[in-house]
C-alpha cells in the first residue's frame, strides 16, 4: 500500500505505507536549496534534541539538514561515516529515473533470475524462501495503475536532484565531485532498447529530454565504446558524484563543523521514553532524545521490527570493481543497459558498478559477481587489461515497490523513518533530507 504523504504506519505483517509523498514540504515554501544550506535557524527548532541512526548518504543529509535549521543532532552509526551502501556505489544522479524496478512483465525475468549465476539479475536458490514474501509484493507492484502511482512518487522525491547537489556540493566547498556531461545509456540493438521502452515512456512521459543515437553519435560522445553497442539513448541533464564517499564525508565534516556530534556506536534498540521522547540503546547504556530517524539503509527492518514496524526492505546486492588510475576509458556515465552495468570516471579511477544479487544481509560476497563486472569491463574496454583493480559488494536497500519510506511513524510520536532508496539514493537524499527536516520542525506533519 503506497500512501502519498502519510504516515509510515506501525503494523505486524508488513501492512506499512511509504511515505514518500510530496505534502511535507509544503511549509518550507520552496525557499530552501541543498538540504538547508540556504535555511535558516526554524524557530522552535533550537530544543529539539534529534538522533539520526545511520550515517549513509542519507543519515548524514538528514542530520545536516536538521543541523542547520537549528536542531540539536546526534548521528550514530557503528562504522564510519559512509562505509555502508554508500560507499561504493556508481554516484549517478538520475533525476529522470522515474520507472521503478517491477513492471509490467516482470514475472516472466523471475526464472531466469533463478538459475542463472552469471545474469545481471540473480537470485540464489537458498535464498529464496526468505525472498518470498518481498518477491510477491514486488510482482504485485508491477500492475500498471501501481506503477504509474510509483513513478509519481519517485518524480515528487527527485525533483530538482540535481540543481541540489551542485549548489550542495559548492556550498561544502566539494564542487569538483560533480560531474555534469550527461548519461549514455547503449544497447546492443534496437531490439534491446525495444525491451526497454516502458521505462523511456515514463521518463517522456513525466517531460524529461533525451535524445536517440546510432553509433555513430555514440562514438561522437565516447569513442571508446565496443562495436557490441549499437543504440544510444544519451540524458544531457544528468549528472554525477565522482567519489560517492568524500562526498559523504564532507557531509559529515560539514555537520559537525555547524555543531553536530557523531558518535560511532552500534545502536541495539530504539524505545519509546516514559514520559515522553525516544531513548537510544547503545553499548549497555541508553541515551535521551525528543526525537529518532531511522536512517539505517538495508539495516533499518533490524531497528525497527521490536516496534511492531515492518518495512519489509530486501538487500539488492550490488557490486563493483574499481580500477586504480589507469586509462579513463569514458568521460561520462555510461551505462550497458543489457548487463546493468554503470561504467563511471571516479576520481581514482573507472568504476564499474552494478548488477542485483538478492541474497540477503548475512551471507558474504560471491566473488563470481565482481569477477562477472571485471570480465564485461575487459570485454568492452580492453584498454584496462593490466589496471591494478579492488573489488566490493554493498547492500542496496528495496522496498517492493522502489518507493523509500520518508516520513513519520504513525502512532509513535517523535518516530521517523527515511529507509528503502534502493538503488537511487544518492540522487534522493537531499530531497529525503529537505523533506524529514522540514516536515519534523516544522509541524507540517503532525505527529499522529
Ligand atoms: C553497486 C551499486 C551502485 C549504485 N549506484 C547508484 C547510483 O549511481 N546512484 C544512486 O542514486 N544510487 C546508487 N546506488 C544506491 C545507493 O548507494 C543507496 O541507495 C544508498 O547508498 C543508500 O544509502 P543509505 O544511507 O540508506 O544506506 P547506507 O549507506 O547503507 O547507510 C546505512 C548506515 O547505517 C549504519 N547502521 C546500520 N545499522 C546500524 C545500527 N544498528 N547502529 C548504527 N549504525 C547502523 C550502517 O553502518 C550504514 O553506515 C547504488 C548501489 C549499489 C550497491
């Protein structure tokens, strides 16, 4: 059940709402960019005492964003800031991403997600009853009225994506992490970018400008793509972070620059406090505050299960190889739409990123998907043959329905949750984070 602007119910058996709905921030009146960096102390704000569990680029945007309007915020996590999803991820921000995972045929990838290992979608055998559950919403939410729903709700949560994270980024003083040249996005053939169609109807549909390339335009743009790739769709407007985590930990710097505290502990429980307000649980001892965010990426079920609040996330694992140095066999993001694959010009070097293993939170990496990233990399630009390279898997956090959860708790007052941005969570966190700091201290959401 997806409800837009309500509140993120407390209820046994998955019955929860995602809460990303455009309503929160309708009291800031549109005047704040970057996740408050043009905001101002709110009033009231000054003695509300805040904990944000999780700092990914989520946590550390929310946290920022409460900071600067005046909050007292303390952000938790038991690593450092952006070791998590956040860490290794391709840093596209897809403002025009607006189709969600599961559409209408999805049912019929499911086989083949089963049995083959070396797909860009795979879903390990042993894993699936715990799949289970979460597989069934997931077929369910790719019903047409369901989708277009989604996609309404993911274009409310991107809007501006970009325009935010630059003027964010100069305002943190980081402004060469972002990369404006635009998305490629190649195929093999027409019959590929055929397959695919849904998804660019939606972005047409929802006014984003693309433009379709033979291979000719594709080599205009990146002469370095293999002859496998024939069509291009290329997204001008799109932009990209170069180095996802100093972007996080400028994030960070800057918070605590502006007074905010980290503090980098395990929690093991949220509870409400007598008498009103939450209070942590972390390393024997527990900690007062008015209010929680809930911020913990694929970890956030964890926190929230003992209170009766089923999110009902499932780690899309993703995978990357970074090549250190060596040649910049691209010049933008380029994404190998029939592999899943983002091909990216980091700082350090080419990342490439990508692919879904639904295996759970626990079981370790499966080194034949990093090795199935390097082997496509080769294949495509051989140029990085000999490249020194490093290898990691993170945990995307999904919802069914590729909506994140964004909002209060209901019936748990001073409860909030900005959990489940899949695999577009760098390109919503400011506008996740404009949305709980605004709806919090402002009172635009009343805490139900
Ligand atoms: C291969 C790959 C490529 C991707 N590419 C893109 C992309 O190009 N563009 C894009 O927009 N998105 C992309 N994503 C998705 C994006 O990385 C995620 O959506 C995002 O990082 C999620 O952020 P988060 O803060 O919710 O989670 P995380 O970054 O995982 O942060 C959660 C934090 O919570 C902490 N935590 C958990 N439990 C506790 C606890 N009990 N106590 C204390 N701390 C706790 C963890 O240590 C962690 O630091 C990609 C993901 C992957 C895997």
């Amino acid at each position: 059940m997806s409800r837009t602007g309500a509140p993120v119910s407390a209820a046994a058996g998955g019955n929860v709402g995602a809460a990303s709905g455009g309503n929160v921030s309708a009291a800031s009146g549109g005047n704040v960019s970057a996740a408050g960096t043009a905001a101002h102390a709110w009033p009231g704000a000054l003695q509300v005492r805040v904990a944000v569990v999780g700092a990914g680029i989520i946590g550390c945007c929310i946290a920022h964003a409460l900071q600067v309007r005046g909050a007292s915020v303390t952000l938790f996590d038991r690593d450092e800031p952006g070791s998590g999803c956040s860490y290794g991820n391709s840093g596209a921000i897809s403002e025009s991403s607006v189709a969600p995972l599961a559409l209408p045929g999805v049912l019929s990838s499911i086989p083949a997600m089963l049995l083959d290992r070396q797909g860009p979608l795979y879903l390990p055998l042993a894993h699936l009853p715990r799949a289970m559950p979460w597989l069934v919403r997931f077929v369910a939410s790719a019903r047409e009225a369901r989708v277009l729903a989604a996609a309404q709700e993911l274009a409310r949560l991107h809007a501006g994506a970009i325009v935010k994270h630059e003027a964010f980024a100069r305002a943190l003083g980081v402004p060469e992490l972002i990369l404006k040249r635009g998305h490629l996005h190649v195929y093999p053939d027409g019959a590929a970018l055929k397959k695919d169609a849904a998804s660019w109807d939606l972005r047409t549909r929802f006014g984003f400008r693309f433009e379709q390339l033979d291979r000719a335009g594709i080599l205009d743009l990146e002469p370095g793509i293999s002859s496998r790739y024939n069509v291009g769709i290329f997204l001008p407007d799109h932009a990209t972070i170069l180095n996802p985590l100093r972007y996080v930990q400028a994030i960070a710097r800057d918070f605590m620059a502006r007074g905010g505290r980290i503090r980098r502990q395990k929690v093991s429980a949220a509870a409400p406090a007598e008498g009103g307000g939450w209070q942590l649980l972390h390393t024997g001892t527990a900690e007062a505050f008015d209010r929680v965010v809930i911020a913990a990426g694929a970890w956030s079920d964890q926190l929230l299960k003992p209170l009766g609040i089923r999110l009902g996330l499932q780690s899309q694992r993703g995978y990357h190889v970074q090549f250190q140095g060596g040649p910049q066999v691209v010049t933008r993001t380029v994404v190998l739409v029939d592999r899943k694959i983002f091909v990216t010009p980091m700082e350090e070097g080419v990342r490439v990123g990508g692919t879904v293993e639904i295996g759970g939170l626990v079981r370790p990496p499966d080194p034949r998907r990093a090795e199935l990233l390097a082997r496509i990399a080769l294949d495509v630009f051989p140029e990085l043959a000999g490249t020194a390279s490093s290898t990691w898997m993170g945990h995307r956090p999904c919802t069914p329905t590729s909506v994140p959860f964004v909002g209060p708790a209901a019936g748990r007052q001073g409860l909030w949750i900005a959990a489940g941005h899949g695999h577009l969570g760098m390109t919503d966190a400011l506008g996740t984070a404009e949305r709980i700091a605004e709806g919090m201290l402002s009172g635009a959401y009343r805490d139900p």
